[in-house]
C-alpha cells in the first residue's frame, strides 16, 4: 500500500498552481474525457479540466485585488515559469479580461501532463 500525504484532485489550473506550492503532492485525475453537465454549466472531467477549453481567462481587476492581499500568491503569478497574464485587448471596454499565456510565446497557455513534476 502506497502511502499519499498531499493530493490534489482535478488537473486544471488550480491544481497546477497547488503542484507548485507542495511540489510533493500527487495530482489525481481521470484519463477519460467527458464532460458533465451541472445545472447550466459544463464541466469537462479530463486532463486540463475546464483550463483547456476556456483558454484560462482572468478577471484582471479581482485577480490585482487578491495580489494586494496575498503575497505568496503574488509572487508565485510573477515567478513562475510557465505563464504570463495578458491582456486581452486594448478595448477600454474590456480593460479588465486577461488571460494565461505561455511565458514568452503568444500562445494561450494549456494544461499539459509535463508541467506537473508527478
């Protein structure tokens, strides 16, 4: 029997954000790919989770406020080296919709089974 002392469940973005932090930890997830429906929404039950079909969009304004509040948080999004946060676009109508793009690439970032370490 195999003894687990940290897991995360899921494999979308917050999951890798907690790989990250407890580098240790296993990440538990489904090979199979289907989605489930929950109400009005969809939820997509594969590696990547939901990350890899919305393109991992931000609420800019929100994600400054939490920066404000939480310093590890803070430095883990301007460390990390794996993704940027962008803007969207220059449209001052949409001033505060960003997303996760691969560092250094103009690429939506996507969940890949390499950048967990387990």
């Amino acid at each position: 029997m195999k003894l687990i002392n940290s897991a995360i469940i899921g494999s979308g973005i917050s999951a890798f954000a907690c790989s990250q932090a407890k580098p240790r930890s296993k990440v538990l997830y489904t090979d199979k790919k289907i989605t489930i429906k929950k109400h009005k929404f969809y939820e997509l039950n594969a590696f990547g989770g939901n990350t890899n079909v919305w393109g991992a969009y931000v609420n800019l304004f929100r994600l400054n406020k939490f920066k404000l509040k939480n310093k590890k948080f803070k430095k883990f999004i301007e460390t990390n080296k794996f993704f940027e946060i962008k803007k969207l676009t220059k449209n001052n109508q949409f001033r505060s919709v960003g997303y996760l793009s691969e560092k250094k690439k103009n690429k939506l970032f996507r969940i890949k089974k390499g950048n967990f370490k387990n």
